[in-house]
C-alpha cells in the first residue's frame, strides 16, 4: 500500500540566515508532524492539518517554475513535504488534488536534484495510477524510477512491486509472478549505506502484503492470503488497514465463506475509525457484493449488511453513487 515519505533527520535540514521566513524548518516540521499523524490516525485524520500547510507555506501552491534558482535545501524540503502531502490526499480518496500534489512534489524534486525524493514521489504516482484504474501508466511510471545506476535493494524490490500489480492488472498471468519472486530476492539482500532516507518503512510485512494482494489479483487464493492474513494481523501505521479490506476481498472471491464471517465479525466494530478512504472503500465494494452473491451463506450476507452500516457513508457512496443512503 505503500507510503508516506519518512523526512530526514532533523541535523541534516537546517535553516539558513537568509531564509528570513523559516522555510527549511518550518517545512521539516509539518513533515514530520503529517507523517505522524497518518501513521497513527490515517490519511482522513492528516488532511486538515495538510490544507493548513498549503495555506501557510505559499511555496506550496506557487508555480514550481518561479521557485527556480532557489537553495537546493529549501526546494528539496518543500519537495519531501508535497510528497507527503500528495501521498496523504491519495489514501484520502482525494485523487485528483494527489495527482496535483504529486506533480508538484517531482517538478520541485527535479528543480534541486533531489532525484530521491522524485523516485519516491514516482512510486507513489504510480500506486495513484493503479488505483485509478490505469495499469499502462501505473507501470510507465514504475519504470521511470530506474536509471543508468543499481537502485537500493528495497528501493529495486519496490519498484518490482509496482510494476508487478499494474502487469497483473493488464492481464499478463506469468510476468507478475516472476516479478514478486525478484522483488523478494531484492529485498532479502538487505539494507545498505545507498538507501534513501525514508526506505525504512519498506520491511518484510509491507512486501509481504503486496505479494499477496498481486497473487490475489491473479486468483492464487492459496498463496495470497496467508500472505495478506500476515501483513493484515502484524503491528504496524494504520495504512495497513489497506491489507485487511484486501485479504477480506480475497476471502469473498475464494468463497471461504467462514473465514470471510470471521474477518467482518473483526472488523466492522472499528470500520468507522479507519482513516483510509482507500481502505473503506475496499470493504464497502467487497461487503456489496457478498450481500449480493446468491451463493454466499445467509449468516455472510447479514455480515456484510453489518459491515456497511458500519462504515463511513462516504465509503458507501462511492460504491453506490446513486443512492441517497445505505
């Protein structure tokens, strides 16, 4: 599902004497305070407080071409913040102001040099895209992360991931496959002094959910989802929800109707908490069609009556967009 940048440390962003205006701190602070907020609230939570930033720092909603020849520093921290900010609107459900966001954050990335901050803001774009519904641009822009150069193996093992789910998506059943398998051998070669800065939150549970949730867009319901029960069960931000809405759907898709009873009779007391409009929507397009499905038990259906009432009415809508309630 993946995730909001994680800003540097604080000593190696410091303000300037000739940033009367505080720019550098100012933005490595509301940084750290929006990463923090959606890792433990989520994205719904984070988007007042991002608004607030972009009303604050008009470097945010300038032109990034009449910022040119400014400190690198200065571009570079206004570049993590929009990124953050794009990533927070994306799991907020607000995908074109992410898509704006985004487009920001890599013009201003690519204004200082901070090819880093663009990968990342690459990355994300391309999950935006995916999520959109627009697989062939989810992967070009995958494919814009590499270079000339070796990536990191967490960074190479998250690119693989990407392309993986929006070649699963086209349709290809064999590529995706080999392409996760990569992307676990990357991985297991572990961390180096070459990782970005906001490559930690790329461990085992992350990589692990989205294998299985590119398996389960490949129907391997055996493989997928003890590989979604994990990254759904371990601790982690509250993005993760993301793997719990997919194992649920996959659960339904593969007809184990019992486990699938299980999970909502889990999830729906705290459906209303969750702060991933991605998330809600899942569970809310996953329990309408169990409650549709002839097939599924009646106990699974009422289940999933349930976990509609218990989501956000906006998560609801969405799926039924013409209907004034549930």
């Amino acid at each position: 599902m993946t995730k909001p940048a994680r800003t540097r440390p604080a000593h190696t962003v410091a303000s300037r004497d000739d940033d009367p205006v505080m720019v550098i701190p100012l933005a490595v602070r509301t940084t750290q305070r929006l990463v923090a907020l959606d890792a433990a609230h989520g994205a719904t939570a984070a988007v007042p407080a991002a608004r607030e930033a972009v009303q604050r720092i008009p470097e945010l909603s300038a032109d990034p071409r009449s910022l040119r020849g400014q400190d690198s520093d200065r571009l570079s921290a206004l570049a993590e913040l929009c990124e953050v900010i794009g990533w927070i609107l994306f799991d907020a459900g607000c995908y074109r102001q992410a898509h704006r966001m985004n487009a920001r954050a890599l013009a201003l990335a690519e204004l200082c040099g901070d090819r880093w901050t663009a990968r990342l803001v690459l990355l994300n774009h391309s999950m935006l895209g995916a999520h959109t519904g627009h697989p062939r641009a989810a992967l070009e822009t995958a494919f814009r992360v590499t270079g000339p150069r070796a990536l990191p193996a967490r960074v190479s093992s998250l690119v693989l991931v990407r392309q993986a789910h929006a070649i699963a998506m086209l349709g290809n059943t064999r590529e995706p496959l080999d392409l996760i398998s990569r992307a676990q051998s990357r991985f297991l070669d572990g961390i180096s002094r070459h990782d970005p800065h906001w490559a930690w939150w790329i461990d085992q549970t992350e990589l692990l959910g989205h294998q299985g949730w590119v398996l389960a867009r490949l129907r391997r319901w055996d493989q997928a989802i003890p590989l979604l029960h994990h990254a759904a069960t371990a601790p982690g931000p509250s993005y993760r929800h993301l793997f719990t809405a997919e194992l649920l759907s996959a659960l339904a898709r593969a007809r184990a109707w019992s486990e699938a009873e299980d999970l909502i009779a889990d999830v729906a007391p705290r459906a209303a908490r969750i702060g991933s409009v991605r998330t809600t929507e899942t569970l809310a397009r996953t329990a309408i069609s169990l409650r549709q499905c002839a097939d599924a038990p009646a106990p699974v259906r009422d289940a999933a009556a349930f976990l509609l009432e218990s989501l956000p009415t906006s998560a609801v809508r969405t799926n039924f967009p013409n209907r004034n309630n549930r």
